[in-house]
C-alpha cells in the first residue's frame, strides 16, 4: 500500500472515529437473525403446546360460573299437604239401607214423617209404547206419599222398583199410557200419588216385593205379598 492510501484511510478514520469492517458488521446481522428464528420457534412451541386450548375453555367456565353464582336462587315451594275428608266417606255406589218389609197393604213409615203405602194393585194387559217395551200382561201400582214432615218435600226423586217370587227376579218397567210416575212438591201434611206399570207374568203374581224410595240416599220400604 502506497504513502498516500494510508494517509486517506487515517483521515477517514479520524473523521468517523473508528475504522470501517465489513465481515464484523456481517457476522453482526447473522446473529441477529439466528435469534429471531430462536424467538419465533419459542412462540410457536408455545401456541401449539397440549392443553392450552383446555386452559382456554376452563377459564371461560370458571368465568361463566362467577358470573352466575352472584344471582338470586329460585326455591319451589312444595305443594300443599292434602287436607283430611271431614265429611261422610261412605261408597257413593253403596245402596241405600232397606228398612224392615211389611205387608203389600200395610203402611211403611221412613221414621222422619214419611209414609208410603201401597194403594192399588191392578193386572193389566200392558200397553207397549216406547222402543224396548213388549206388550203383555203386567201390573199397574198405585204408590201413595204422605208428607207428616214440617216442611215441603220434593217428589222429583222418588224410586219405585218391583220384583216377582222368592228369588226376586225383577221386573221390566213398562211404558204403558196409564204411567203416571211421582213429580212436584207435596205440602206438609198432604200425600202425592203415582202410577207405575211392570211386565209381570200370570204365574210370577204370587209373591212380590215392591221396593220404594222417596229421594236419593233415603232408607227403602219394602212391601211384598201376594198381587190379585
């Protein structure tokens, strides 16, 4: 090297204030990228590593959970207790008490002021009327009420059923025009009159039993005997 490159390069040098080294700078640059790569592959380990999207999804859990365990609580109240029956608990297909029978043509007294009898026993020719009705022989009642009570009694409800020989086979209603059965109130004092017709053979007349109701629930009087 000539005198006079060395002198230019110490003028530079003193200018700058320290002398220029390409391969230091590049050797510079290489380490630089080197940890970047290292940085960049640290990242990526770290993002893909097992577990973290669990971590992910329980975090959001556990925030759900403390956003709802600060709200009220909704109880349900249980349902009322049953209350106990106080009145009656007989079987409403249980029928009526039957009092003592009594003779076709004697009286039978309910026991609150109400007495039946029955007034007549007719063999008629029965007359069909209705669908299911068979003309023929059969026997028309005459039941009589007599109200001994203090009050009006109403009729509407009253029963009259009539069966034929020991067994008590009984007997089909029948339609006939004379049918008059029981309605309206009768007074205090006072007696109602109704007409009931049955299908009864000639030779089933020799015991009968005629069974009356004056309303729902009310004991039965019982009347049998011979009918004709």
């Amino acid at each position: 090297m000539s005198r006079w490159s060395r002198r230019s390069e110490q003028v530079d040098a003193a200018r700058t204030g320290h002398e220029p080294s390409a391969p230091r700078r590049r050797r510079q640059i290489a380490i630089g990228a080197a940890v970047l790569v290292a940085l960049l592959a640290l990242v990526a380990l770290l993002v893909t590593r097992p577990g973290n999207g669990d971590g992910a999804v329980a975090a959001a859990d556990e925030s759900a959970a403390a956003s709802t365990s600060g709200a009220p609580e909704t109880s349900i109240a249980p349902p009322p207790p049953t209350p106990t029956p106080t009145g009656p608990t007989e079987d409403v297909d249980e029928p009526p008490p039957s009092l003592p029978e009594v003779a076709i043509d004697a009286p039978a007294a309910v026991g609150n002021g109400i007495v039946a009898t029955i007034a007549s026993v007719e063999a008629i020719e029965g007359t069909a009327v209705g669908p299911g009705n068979i003309a023929g022989p059969a026997l028309r009642l005459t039941v009589r009420i007599e109200n001994g009570t203090s009050e009006a009694v109403s009729l509407d409800g009253v029963a009259v059923n009539l069966s034929h020989g020991a067994d008590r086979t009984p007997a089909s209603p029948l339609d006939d025009p004379s049918r008059r059965p029981f309605t309206g109130m009768v007074d205090p004092g006072a007696s109602g009159e109704g007409v009931y017709v049955f299908s009864v053979p000639t030779d089933a007349r020799d015991l009968i039993t005629v069974e009356v109701g004056y309303q729902a629930g009310a004991p039965l009087l019982l009347f049998t005997g011979r009918a004709g």
